[in-house]
C-alpha cells in the first residue's frame, strides 16, 4: 500500500481590484501568483523493503513507517529502514558469497570473523545492530515486567537508575556508535558503548556480552527529527523500547550463559 503526502500543493491568484470612482471607470485586475512549487514526498511501506537474494534478509518492521511518530516520523523511519538498513544488508550479502561465513549465523560471524576485515565488519555490525534496533522498538510506551524488571531492580536498584545510567552514556558517546544494554559472561546486565558499527559481540568488545538492547547514535537515525539535539532523541527513543521484547531477548541470553 502507498500512503501520499502531499505537503503542500499552492497553486494560488490573488486578485487585486483597483476601482476609480471617476467617469472613466478604471479596472485594473493584478494577478500575484503564490510559489506553486509542489513538494511531493511518496512514503512507502516496509513490507515492500526487500533485500537482494542473499543469506540474511531484513527483519520485518513490526509497525508502519509512522508507528513511532511524533517522535521519529515516518520519513526517519524509512530512510533508516530502507536505505540505511537495507545497504548494510545486502553488502553484508555479498561479502559472504562464497565465503566460510556464507551459512553461518550472523552471531558467529561477529564472534569469528577477524577485525581487520572492514567490508565485513562494518556490514556484519550494522546488519546485526539495526535488527536488533528495528525488533525493539514499539509505537506504546511500556515498562520492563518479568524476569528482566526483577534483575533490573536487583541489579541497578532502580529502573529509574537504569534509565539515568543508558541515557548518559547514550549522551556522552562521541560520533557514530551505538550504547548497549547486555548480558556479560557471568549473565550480569551491563551498559556498555561501541564505536561505528562494532558491537559487544566482537573480539574488541570492552564488555563482551549479549546486546538485548541498543540505540543507534549514528545522525542517520536522528537528525531528520531533531539535528543537533541529539538528547531529545535518546528521549524519544527511550519511550518507545519494547520491553517485551527485551525481556525476551534477556531470557534467551541467560539461557546461553548457563549452557558455558
Ligand atoms: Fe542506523
């Protein structure tokens, strides 16, 4: 389905009526065009998002482009999902042709692959990083429950603490990267940052672990929206996490790290 906007669509005359009271009656008729420039931006839908025939495809967008609007509107939305998303995916499709990766799960390829391979690191990351980004958003605002409200309270005392400790450090990290939410070697959730498109799950992790929650602070992701600020942001995007979601991606980390 495509959804139209039309902005704005001016095709507009004024018409001004000089009048002479006079015997010589004189009409005069101005015509003031407006601008009649029509900005037409075509919106599509995520369902129509397809990546090349490769081994990874994009996740699917649980909501339409506007799901999240006001507070990242639909022309973010779209661009960081079909264009941004969609690259790192079919990049990351063809780096792996015919290479020992090619049927791998994308969670080995980070943990494996050598980092001075930088087509592949940049690709597998950010393939990686946005399908996290993309699966744990929500258009409602929700609260941790379950398992994870209870190791949240236990482990950071507070929800509240949490959420002070995530968004500082979402502020205070410097260019392109990304602030993690993770479960570490011994199952401890742990806040963590990478730079570019690295993530924890790679040999240079300075916390190694398993990202159950990231926010991307690449300008792609923002600035349409809100440019240089980057705080409202983080804002924005901190009352949209589904927490459902992330508790289920912290039930299946736990699970990983019982297993070792
Ligand atoms: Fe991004």
């Amino acid at each position: 389905m495509k959804k139209n906007i039309t902005r704005f669509s001016i095709l507009a005359s004024f018409f001004l009526l000089f009048s002479c009271n006079d015997n010589n009656k004189l009409t005069e008729v101005v015509e003031v065009p407006l601008p009649t420039k029509e900005e037409k931006i075509t919106i599509g839908s995520p369902n129509d998002v397809k990546a090349d025939p490769g081994s990874f495809e994009l996740t699917k967008l649980p909501f339409t482009y506007d799901g999240l609007s006001p507070a990242l509107r639909s022309l973010t939305l779209e661009t960081h999902y079909s264009k941004h998303y969609l690259s790192y995916t079919n990049n990351l499709n063809k780096e792996i042709v015919s290479t020992e990766f090619e049927n791998m799960p994308i969670e080995d390829i980070l943990k494996k692959m050598p980092l001075s391979n930088l087509k592949l690191r940049q690709n597998a990351g950010g393939y990686y990083n946005h399908t996290l980004y993309f699966n744990i958003l929500t258009p409602k605002e929700q609260t941790p429950k379950d398992t994870l409200a209870g190791s949240i309270n236990k482990e950071f005392g507070s929800f509240n603490n949490l959420t002070n400790q995530f968004k500082g450090q979402a502020e205070k990290q410097f260019g392109s990267g990304w602030v993690w939410l993770v479960v570490d070697r011994y199952g401890k959730l742990q806040i963590t940052t990478t730079e570019d498109q690295d993530n924890p799950l790679m040999k240079n992790a300075l916390i190694p672990g398993t990202p159950i929650l990231g926010i991307d602070l690449w300008e792609h992701a923002y600035y349409l929206d809100y440019q240089n600020r980057k705080g409202s942001y983080i804002d924005a995007f901190y009352g949209h996490i589904n927490w459902e979601k992330v508790n289920e991606y912290y039930v299946e980390a736990l699970k990983k790290v019982k297993k070792v």
